[in-house]
C-alpha cells in the first residue's frame, strides 16, 4: 500500500529502524503493550519481556518507540539435535532402544506464538502494524527458521490479523503447538503460515 511504501522510504532514509530484542526491560515498549492492551496484567507484559524465550519485534522513529510484537519461537527439532548430540554413544543407543517402540512426538514445532502486539495511540493506523509485521515475518523465518505464526488475537484485532494473511483456521498439526501455547480467554485462535521465499520488507 502507499502508507508501507512512505514508511519504506523513511526506513532507506534511517529514519525509521525495526530492531530485534530478546530479554529487554525497555520502558517505553512496555507502556505502550500496557496502554493499549488493557487486558494484560502489567507484571505479566514486564514477566515476558524480560524472559529469555521470548523475543520483541520494535519500531523505532527518530530514538522513540512507535510499536512492537513480543513473540515466542518453539523451534525444539534444535533443542533436541542439541541435547542428542551432547549425549555419549552408549547412552545414545541405550535411548534408540528404549524409545524405539513409542511413537516419537512431532519435534518439528518452528512456530512463533504472538504475545503482545501494538502500536502507540496517535501513529495506529498508518502503516506502521503491517510494516512491523513483514520484518517480524522476515526475521522469524530467516533468523529463527520458524514456518508459521499462532496467537490469541482480540476480537477487535481479527480485522489487522486478517490483513496480515493470518487465518482462524487452523492447518498446523495440533501435535507441534497444543500444550505449549498460553491458553488465553476472550481471544481467538488464528494462524499465519509464513512464506519460505517471499522478501518480505
Ligand atoms: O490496509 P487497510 O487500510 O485496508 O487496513 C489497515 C487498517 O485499517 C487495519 N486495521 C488496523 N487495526 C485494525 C484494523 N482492522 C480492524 N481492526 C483493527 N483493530 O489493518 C490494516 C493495516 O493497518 P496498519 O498497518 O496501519 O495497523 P496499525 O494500526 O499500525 O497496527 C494495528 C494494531 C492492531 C497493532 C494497532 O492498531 C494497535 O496497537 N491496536 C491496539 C492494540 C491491539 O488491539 N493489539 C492487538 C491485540 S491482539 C494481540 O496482541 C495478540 C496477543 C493477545
């Protein structure tokens, strides 16, 4: 759209920067998840934001923050190959023969779970949430190696989710995100399915 396309020129002219964070007590982020998600428990946004599995998406215009998605990324298939690989060989082969008989779980999880997304009051509605999106898009999958996003998105949100090509129904194999995501009352489930080829920003 020619709002995306205007914050793209600001973003070539280093006006406008899209950072990425994991473990951040920045206080402006968090005022703005708090004030425009009124439903959020303050020590819950603070909880995430300082928590090591999570990671924020930020925009940032001359110095200040506009907005930010906090997300999640499940992507265990590493943390198995991680923990497999530190094991001696003995140990290796006792576990094969141990767990040979089960049926394995689906370890392959690379989705990113959306906690908090906003944008402060006076900048909403001009771009910002979309452009924000597409880099969190990028990053996920190029960084993270993540496939797909899921949240709870609030009723009035479903219309912006939409718009990001996210969907209430749900493809992703039940087996690789249920138990692991925060259940959360009021909200709807939906899904975006991120493209492996796409430039996204
Ligand atoms: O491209 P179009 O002009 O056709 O459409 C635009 C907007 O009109 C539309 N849109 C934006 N907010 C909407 C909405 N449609 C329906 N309902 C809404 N609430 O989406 C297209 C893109 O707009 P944008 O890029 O200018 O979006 P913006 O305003 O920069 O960012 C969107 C929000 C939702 C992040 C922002 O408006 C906001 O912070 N709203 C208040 C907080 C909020 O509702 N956050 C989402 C809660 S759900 C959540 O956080 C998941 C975890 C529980």
């Amino acid at each position: 759209s020619a709002r995306e396309e205007n914050l793209k020129k600001e973003e070539e002219a280093g006006r406008l920067k899209f950072v990425c964070y994991s473990n951040d007590g920045i206080d402006e982020h968090m005022n703005i998840f708090a004030r425009q998600l009124p439903n959020m428990p303050k020590e819950y946004i603070v909880r995430l934001l300082m928590d090591r599995s999570h990671k924020s998406v930020m925009v940032i215009r001359h110095s200040l923050v506009v907005g930010g998605i906090t997300y999640r990324p499940y992507i265990s298939t590493l943390y198995l190959s991680v923990m497999i690989s530190s094991l001696k060989p003995r140990v290796l082969m006792l576990l094969v023969v141990l767990i040979t008989p089960f049926p394995l779980p689906n370890h392959s999880q690379k989705f990113g779970e959306i906690a908090f997304c906003a944008i402060t009051a006076d900048e909403q509605v001009k771009g910002y949430g979309t452009r924000l999106m597409n880099h969190l898009k990028q990053h996920a999958r190029d960084v993270d190696g993540l496939t797909h996003f899921l949240t709870y998105a609030d009723n009035n949100a479903v219309g912006y989710f939409i718009k990001q090509g996210f969907t209430k129904e749900i493809k992703l194999e039940k087996d690789r995100w249920h138990g692991y995501i925060k259940d959360y009352d009021g909200g709807i489930l939906m899904e975006c399915k991120i493209d492996q080829k796409l430039p996204y920003t």
